[in-house]
C-alpha cells in the first residue's frame, strides 16, 4: 500500500472500486460503535483524497445505494457529514426519481439497482424457534415447487435455495437434513456444483449449472440433446450469490430473513433476469414475517403472504 500511494499524486486520474459495499467496513446503524480495522480499500482512497488535494475523481461502484454506505464513504474521503457524495444513476431512473421527488417531501435516494418487476415475493411465516423448523418448512417448499408444473419452455423446475446468516444454520447442516426428505432432484451445494480441477471443465460446468450456451442456436434444443433439460435444487449461504446468475431460474427460496434491503435485493435478483418471471419465497419466524413487511417501501416491492398449501402455485401464478 505504501507503495502504491506514493505514485498517487503523479500517476492517477481516476480512481474505480466496483462492490465498494463489500470494500468498506459499513456501519447498519448510527448507533453501531464497533471497532474495526480499515481494509485496504479505504486507506488507499483516504490517501487518494489526501494526497492528490481532491485533484482525482473517485469513482465508487455497487448495486445497493443506501445512507450507511454514503456516510461510510464521506468518512473515508474525509468530508463533512453534509457532503456526501452524489448518487449517479441512469438517464431513465434518474428522471422518475426527480418527479418522485418534486411531487413530496421526500428526501430519500432510492437504491439504484432494484428487484426487476418480473419477481414475485412471497413470505412464508412458521415457527422459526428452532433451525430444525425451518429447515423442515424449507423442505417441503422446495419439494412443493420442484415438482409443480413445468417452467414457461417447457424444462423441469431450477431453485435456489439461500440460507441467511441470520438464520444461523450451517450449509453441511442443512444439505444432510434436506437429502433426509428425499427430495429429487437431489439437493447440491451451489459452490461444489461449480467446483473444478481445471479452467476448461471450470467453463463446462458453469455452462451445465448456469445453462449460457453462447451466442445464437436453440437453447431449448441443445439442452434436450445434452439431456441437461432436469431441474435442480441448488443450495447456498447468502454469501455467495452476489453477481450470480443462473439462466432460467424459476425461483429462490430464502430460509431466515437477510441482513438487511440491501443484501436481500441481491438474493431476489438471482431469478427474473432477461424479462422472465421468477418467484422468491421467504422461509421466516411469525416476528420476521413482521420485520419484512417494513422493508417494502425501501425495496418498492409487496411481499404477499401464502400458507403451505399454496406454495405450489406460486411459480405457476
């Protein structure tokens, strides 16, 4: 790093951190007063400010936008709480936000990235008092989804299943328990699905799990002719699914409620990518059912209540 900032005031113009959100030690709230250590992310754009006299434009990147983030990154540049720095977003965003804007008193900065129109969100309550329970509920909703009708071409069911860190159940934990029901196909951890001794078959099986097939062609038919037309349940920590994208992913069942808006816009967004529609289903306690619903005005989404009866349907709605 010393290295680095030495160059800083004669080598740089621009200065880029993309998922700046994971780069920065974010405080959920103002009464947050737990010590942390800066990450390199930081010291590196607090020397850039300090040493470049506010000559080098920096640049920060991520899907999520909210106040925490903005005040964590005026802290690091060293600016007044009042100078926080400015949301760029899309010609066509921006333009909504400002009538939005001029027609209340609002003064919230709306995220930039949000859940696509095409997802549904449901919310499950149960009895969450035990990590058994859920586990149990998320069971027999994936069971319930997976073998419901077919998906809009044709192919068997693909579910995501995320376990939150608040629900505080481990991944090992929570595949054995579900391979216990019986469920098919067999549940498969995400990150062994895509887990490989070389770049080659790296590509292969990210190109089986994810279904990219290239440019042009029959997707549906090549899939029919590579027998890869099955469904699958995959399964994972709410960790490991920002940026991923798994084509055709008809739903994502979500066991525990997420850290926060943020970090469930990032789950959501697996399923109803390119104009498809896609469905979550959120596994929670009667009290996070509760918490979930005050999200909605900050997502701009309604999360709809079912009963376990009718989780089946929710992917053919």
């Amino acid at each position: 790093l010393k290295y680095i900032c030495s160059y800083l005031p004669i080598r740089l113009g621009v200065a880029s951190s993309n998922k700046v959100d994971r780069l920065l030690n974010i405080k959920k709230s103002r009464t947050d007063k737990k010590n942390r250590h800066e990450k390199p992310a930081a010291i590196l754009a607090a020397a850039t400010a300090r040493l470049t006299m506010g000559r080098v434009q920096v640049i920060a990147a991520s899907a999520t936008v909210g106040r925490p983030l903005r005040r964590e990154l005026s802290r690091v540049l060293g600016l007044h709480s009042s100078e926080c720095p400015e949301t760029l977003r899309g010609a066509e965003d921006s333009v909504n936000l400002e009538m939005r804007m001029s027609n209340s008193d609002e003064k919230h900065i709306g995220r930039a990235v949000r859940i696509p129109d095409t997802v549904r969100n449901y919310v499950l309550p149960v009895d969450g008092s035990t990590s058994g329970s859920l586990i149990t509920s998320a069971a027999f909703a994936a069971k319930s989804i997976l073998h419901s009708t077919e998906s809009e071409d044709g192919s068997a069911k693909r579910v995501l299943m995320v376990f939150t860190r608040g629900s505080d159940i481990k991944l090992h934990n929570a595949l054995g328990a579900l391979r216990h029901f019986g469920i098919r196909p067999e549940p498969k951890s995400l990150l062994d699905a895509l887990e490989a001794d070389g770049t080659d078959r790296l590509m292969e099986v990210h190109r089986k799990v994810s279904g990219v097939i290239g440019v042009g062609g029959s997707k549906k038919a090549k899939m029919k002719e590579n027998g890869d037309d099955e469904g699958y349940l995959l399964v994972t920590h709410e960790d490991n699914v920002r940026g991923l994208h798994l084509d055709r992913l008809d739903a994502v069942i979500v066991v525990g409620r997420p850290a926060g808006p943020d970090e469930y816009t990032h789950i959501a967004g697996r399923t109803g990518r390119a104009g498809r529609q896609g469905s979550v289903l959120n596994i929670v306690s009667f009290e996070q059912a509760a918490a979930l619903s005050s999200w909605e005005k900050m997502l701009g989404v309604g999360f709809l209540p079912v009963d376990e009866g009718e989780v089946s349907e929710i992917v053919a709605a």
